[in-house]
C-alpha cells in the first residue's frame, strides 16, 4: 500500500525551521578561531536533518544547498578547516537563505535563485581556498609518484566505493526508507544501485511494512569514507552496513610507477576527461529528476499556509483533564437541575464555584499553549 508522505510535509517544514533557529543560535556562539566542537557537531546535525528530509519530499534545491554548508560544516568538526569570521558570517547568511528558500516552498512560490547561487559560490569558495592549502601540504606526492614503493596507499586515494547494504526488516517502521539514502548517496557521487531478492518471501507471506531488500552499491568520484558513511548514520543500528574501496580503483599509473612521466600524464588527462563527461552526464540526470520531482509535488500536494504551533505533550495533557473536569461539573449540574429542592442549595453553590475554577483553568491553560516565548522576539538582537 502506497503512502501518502504529502501529509508529513508541513511537518517537516516546522521541524526544518526550528532546526535553523538552533542552527543560528550556535553559529552566533562560535568564536573564530576557536573550534567549539560541541556547537558545531549540534549545528551539522541540524544542517544533515534538513538535508535528509529535503531529499526525502523531493525538495533538490534545498538539498543541494544544504549539502555545501555541511560540507563545509564536516571540515571544522574534523579540525581541517579553521573557524573564522567570514565562515561564521557566511553561514549565517546561508541559514537566513534557507530559512527563505523553505518559506517559499511552503507558500509555493519562487525562490530567489540569485541569492542561493551567490552564497552557494562564496561557500563553495570557502571550501576551495582550504583544499588549495591541503593541496600545497599533502597532495603533491601523489601527482609525482618516484617509485613503486613510495606509491599512496590503495585506501588513502580511493574516491570509488562498494558498498554492501542489507536492512533488517523493521527499518521502515521508523520511518526509514531506503530511498532516501540513495538519493543523497547520489549527490556525492555518480550512484548504481542492484538489489538482492533473495529474502523476499512469497506474496501471502509479505508484510508490506517490512523490508526484505538488500543492495549492492557502487558510489564512484566519491568524497571521503567519513562521507559515505555519515549517509548511514540513521540507520546504522537498523543495517548490516560494509564500506569498502571499489577494487581497481587505484590510480591508473600506481602499479606502474617506472613508465615514463608523458605516459602518466596522458592516463591521467584521459581519465580526468572521461570523469568529466561522467560528471556532466550524473548532472544532467540529477537535474532532470529534480524538475520531474518539482512537477509532481505542484500538482499533487499542495501545502496551504494555514499556520501552525509545537504544543508540548504536558500542556495537551492538561487541557485535556480539564476538559474532562468540566463535562463531570456539567453533568452534576444537569443532576441537580432535573429534580431541584431548596435542601440542595449547597450542593448547587458548589458546584458552580467548581464550574467556575474549571473555566478559569481551562482558559489559562489553552492561553498558555497560544503564547510563545519572549526569548524568541530578542534572539534574533545579537545579529544586530
């Protein structure tokens, strides 16, 4: 039975936004150079929340998006990237343009595509002046290989991944899908996917909520193995997971080491143009999946603005004994009214002083789930 996720949407739009509330408040509490690890692995995992739950409505532009601040994100909690003032300043002008870009989806309107493309480059800029200094430092040696046995390792140069994934069956009870994992696999590399049916039981044995599928990934022009497995990090207890180098996905002249210096750089001009085409044609196909995504998701799931708030489980609770409280006070008053005697005059006082705090604690309490919190009006004063 197919499910309806159209229904969960507003949902994740509340849920994103107040992710970039704490997005903002922990950006706002770093100091540049000094790496708060703490603070910053609470603002990459809000940014991941985002970014899975985009991919998973069909929302690419936010997914995109998202992934190039928690890139940059994943390199100063590794340590590789020093936090500084135009990063921290530049992040939290991403966060007002995502917080932008999700209002705008939600209304169903443009988004301004300028500004996302201006700070998507300032933030991939970012990332490219620390790889510039990774490359002066470490990635020299590997460009001019000296002899066999001063060849990097296999592990240290593989950005080709096989990746072995088997589900255990409840996965998508928690609302898990496997689908989504591939999806966001796909925007860190060119993805194939073949599926193992070997678990699946015959029809009148199925649970349609279980999951009896495995696969066997290859993610090639992959980022690091830390990536790759961040994908994972939801479902790591619901998987049989195993990420291993693609074999022969060493560097073409590794093995060959003594050929002469034109044969290497023409291997490796081919193999740079071969990845190129590649590249181009994984885009097109993402792109194109997307604008098919888009389509859809205008014509068969409209999301209204009708406003919404996150009341806690207590203040329901309480409304909800309240409500409660009231209907016993109506029904001793119905009790007194059909058969009313002088003799009875207390009870009937009573009850209405009960009828009465009733009222007052029920209109509080409904007050107190429409307030919002004054914290919320001055948080924004530090960004002044």
């Amino acid at each position: 039975m197919a499910i309806d996720i159209g229904q969960f949407v507003q949902t994740f739009f509340d849920e994103s936004l107040e992710g970039l509330d704490v997005m903002e408040a922990g950006l706002l509490a770093l100091s540049p150079g000094a790496a708060d690890l703490e603070q910053i692995n609470t603002i990459f995992r809000a940014a991941h929340s985002i970014k899975g739950g985009s991919g998973t409505f069909g929302f690419g532009e936010v997914t995109d998006f998202t992934h190039a601040m928690e890139t940059l994100l994943d390199k100063m909690r590794e340590g590789r990237l020093t936090v500084t003032a135009e990063a921290v300043n530049t992040l939290l002008e991403s966060v007002d343009c995502l917080r932008e870009m999700l209002v705008s989806l939600r209304e169903q309107a443009d988004i301004d595509n300028a500004q996302v493309e201006e700070l998507r480059v300032r933030l991939l800029k970012l990332l490219e002046q620390n790889e510039s200094n990774e490359t002066a430092t470490g990635k020299a040696a590997t460009v001019e290989p000296t002899s066999p046995l001063s060849s990097p390792s296999p592990v240290a140069e593989t950005t080709d991944w096989r990746i072995e994934f088997l589900p255990h069956a409840p996965l998508m009870h928690s609302g898990n899908d496997p689908v989504r994992i591939f999806r966001e696999l796909a925007t860190l590399g060119a993805l194939t996917a073949q599926a193992d049916w070997s678990r699946l039981p015959r029809l009148a044995e199925m649970n349609p909520e279980d999951c009896y599928l495995s696969w066997q990934l290859e993610l090639r022009d992959a980022e690091s193995e830390e990536a790759v497995a961040e994908v994972f990090a939801w479902v790591e207890d619901e998987c049989d997971l195993c990420i291993e180098p693609l074999a022969g996905s060493l560097p073409p002249a590794a093995p060959e080491a003594q050929k002469s210096t034109r044969t290497d750089a023409s291997e490796a001009a081919q193999a740079s143009a071969e990845e190129a085409q590649q590249g181009e044609l994984v885009l097109e196909r993402r792109t194109t999946s997307s604008d098919r995504r888009k389509g859809e998701r205008r014509t068969s799931a409209a999301v209204a603005d009708s406003g919404s708030i996150r009341v806690s489980i207590d203040k329901v609770d309480a409304v909800i004994n309240l409500v409660g409280e009231l209907v016993t006070t109506q029904s001793m008053l119905s009790a007194l009214g059909a058969d009313f005697e002088m003799s009875q005059l207390d009870k009937l006082h009573e009850a209405l002083d009960q009828l009465d705090r009733n009222t007052r604690d029920l209109q509080e309490h409904v007050m107190s789930i429409r307030m919002l919190p004054v914290s919320s009006v001055f948080s924004r004063f530090p960004r002044i």
